[in-house]
C-alpha cells in the first residue's frame, strides 16, 4: 500500500510555462498604464491649445479696444459702412477686416475675416466681422459693437464671439463718417501726457507737458486749453506762510582827483538796502484724509458718496489743492482716503437744490469747472446743495 501511494507526479510539479504567465500580466499591466498616461496627455494637450486660443483672443481683444479707442484707426476700419439704416434693429453687416492706421499702401492689419488670426500659434482663424447692436445715443452719434466670431473648425472649444463697444459719427449719408468718444465715458490721456481739451468728435486733446513757469510772486494752478499756464497771486493763497528777510550790502565809491601841486582824496560811501521777500509754499499733498461720523461723533463709512465727494473735496483743498475727491472703498472705521490734486480735475459749486433739474446742475458744474481753470464740467453728485462735478 506504501509504495502505491508513493508516487510522483511530474506534471502537476512542473514550473515550466510560469514566466511566460508572468510576462503576459505584465503586459496587460503596462498596457492598462500606457492607455490611461496617453488619455491624460491628449487631454492635457486639449486644454493647453484651449488655453493658448483663449489667451490669444484675449489679447485680440485688449488690442481692439485700445486701437478702436483712436479716432483714426477706428475711421479707417469702419468709415462709409452703414449706421442710420441699422439703428434699432437686429440687422449687422459685415466688415473685411480691422486696421491699426490709416496707411492705404500698407495698413497694418490687425484681424480679417476668414482668416488666420495674426501671430496665432495654434492656427486659430476668424470666420467674420461684423457691425451689429446699432443704436442712436444723441444727434448723429450711435453706440456699435464690433463683433468677431472665431472658426469652429479650428477653435478648440467653443468660444462665445468677442465683442468690442464703440461709437461712430454718421455722415450726410447716413453711413459712419467719423468715430466719436462716449458722450457719458471718463476721458483720460496717456501717462506722462496732459489733456489740453476735447476734439468735435469727442476724443481727448493729448499733449506732453512743458516746463511750466510762473512770474515771481505768482503759483501754477492749471493749465488753459491753449496749453499756456493759469497763474495767480500767491498773496490770494490762503493758509500760505510767508516769511520775509531783509539784507543790508555797502558798496564803497572811490574817486581820486589828481593836480599837479596836490592830491586830494575824495571817498564816497553808498549804502544799498535790498530787501528780499521769500514765499514758502506748503507742498500740496496727492492724498488726505477726511471723517466721516454720525450725528453723535461715532466713526461711521455709512454714508453716501456724495457725502464722502463733499467731505474729501473740502479736506483737500484745505491743504492747499485745487481739487479733490473720495477714493471708492477706503473707508476704515470713518476714515476716509481722498485724492488731492494742484489741477483743477474736479470742482465743487453752490446749487439752489440738490433736487434742481440736470440742465441746472450741468450748466452750474460747466461754469465751475472753467472758472477753475478746466475746459469743461460735468455734473457727478450733490450733498447738502454743494453739486460735486467732474472736470476735463
């Protein structure tokens, strides 16, 4: 029975066939690994052109808005195309291309219709152009978007069309003559640049600034539309310190006179007073502060901004400015962050009412601002019959 039941069984002790089982997991294994590792690049890869194509639009669109904000590139890509038949209405019409300058032998082309977007690394292409949300603002002047609807084919994800606000002047025709500013929009010049006035069409007159000087005796406090400085008597400076200092000099004459038989010596002796009158004008500071507190003396930033307009304006030009106005939100436990300036940018005038008509405040706030040495004004706010305008 021993030796029955002793026995081998070479086939089921076997290892032969064991490696060529491990190498097949394996592979399976790397395979499953590899599919996931490629799934995760591609889409990596979708989202890193989808990115690049968004970026790139959105550098499209910064650099449409400044160009369209010039008067001339904006004429020349939109000039003779119609606007009085499409006001109100949901009609567009297509525009060939974008220009950055008015060169007609080789304009500098910022965007085309059904082509590649310039610059572009991810052959992103623009399918159109158009002029579309027409709309009449005042007499001749309308409100347009320019609108650039990206390629499906190309686009990696579906981009909404960019949209550039503008407005234009329309001619005897009827068509876009001319771009003109926003009637309504804050006017600015670039940096290192003073606006000198506004053009017909409503865009800011930018110049860099000279050397301004005043005669002695006299403070710069604003620059004319013609550019010439607006200068006052210091004497009419309230607040100002002023010390004066006298010096004494003498000056000695010789005069000798000469004879054959003797020499007579005659010395003369002027005294000269001059007297020296020094002005020492205290700076005028960019930022103040002001408090605002409620009616029992505890600090508040619970008001109004035409209350904080009135009480920064008033701060600021008791340190010397000529204008002045609240920063938005820098209210701290009423506390008030104001911004001061020696330019007449902002003045403030006494109304009949807070509640008189917009022509009173308009003409009120026109005539502030150019008395104070601006080329025009318009109304912002009012508190406490005090209208609070805006100056250019």
């Amino acid at each position: 029975m021993r030796s029955i039941l002793n026995f081998n069984l070479p086939l089921l002790t076997s290892e032969r066939g064991e490696s060529l089982v491990m190498v097949m997991v394996a592979v399976g294994i790397t395979s499953i690994m590899s599919l996931g590792i490629a799934t995760v690049l591609a889409n990596s890869n979708k989202e890193t052109a989808k990115t690049m194509q968004k970026l790139e639009l959105i550098s499209l669109e910064n650099k449409l808005k400044v160009t369209l904000a010039s008067p001339d590139p904006c004429r020349c890509s939109l000039q003779s195309n119609p606007v009085r038949s499409l006001a109100g209405t949901t009609n567009s019409v297509n525009l060939n291309r974008l220009v950055g300058d008015c060169n007609t032998t080789n304009p500098q082309v910022i965007v085309s219709a059904n082509s590649l977007l310039p610059g572009t690394q991810t052959g992103l292409r623009i399918s159109t152009i158009s002029l579309t949300d027409v709309r009449a603002v005042s007499s001749g002047i309308y409100s347009v978007n320019i609108e650039i609807t990206p390629d499906s084919e190309t686009s990696r994800f579906s981009f909404r069309p960019l949209k550039i606000p503008t407005f234009v002047k329309e001619d005897s025709s009827g068509n876009i003559g001319n771009c003109s500013g926003d009637p309504s929009r804050v006017i600015s010049c670039p940096a290192n640049q003073m606006m000198t006035g506004i053009d017909a069409n409503g865009f800011p007159i930018c110049q860099s600034p000279p050397a301004y000087t005043c005669p002695s005796g006299y403070v710069l406090r604003g620059i004319s539309s013609t550019g010439s400085p607006n200068c006052v008597d210091g004497s009419s400076i309230s607040n100002l310190p002023t010390t004066t200092t006298a010096t004494t000099s003498s000056t000695t004459t010789t005069t000798s006179s000469p004879t054959t038989t003797t020499v007579r010596v005659t010395t003369t002796t002027t005294t000269t007073t001059t007297t020296t009158t020094t002005t020492t004008l205290r700076p005028i500071p960019s930022t103040t502060v002001a408090y605002l507190t409620t009616s029992s003396g505890s600090p508040t930033c619970d008001a109004g901004e035409n209350k904080k307009d009135y009480l920064c304006f008033n701060s600021c030009v008791s340190e010397g400015a000529l204008s002045g106005s609240y920063v938005a939100s820098s209210c701290d436990r009423g506390q008030l962050t104001c911004t001061c300036s020696a330019l007449p940018l902002r003045a403030q005038v006494q109304i009949s009412s807070c509640d008189a008509g917009s022509t009173t405040k308009a003409n009120a706030c026109n005539t502030a601002c150019v008395n104070a040495g601006a080329n025009s004004g318009r109304y912002e706010n009012c508190y406490l019959n005090y209208a609070h305008c805006v100056c250019y």
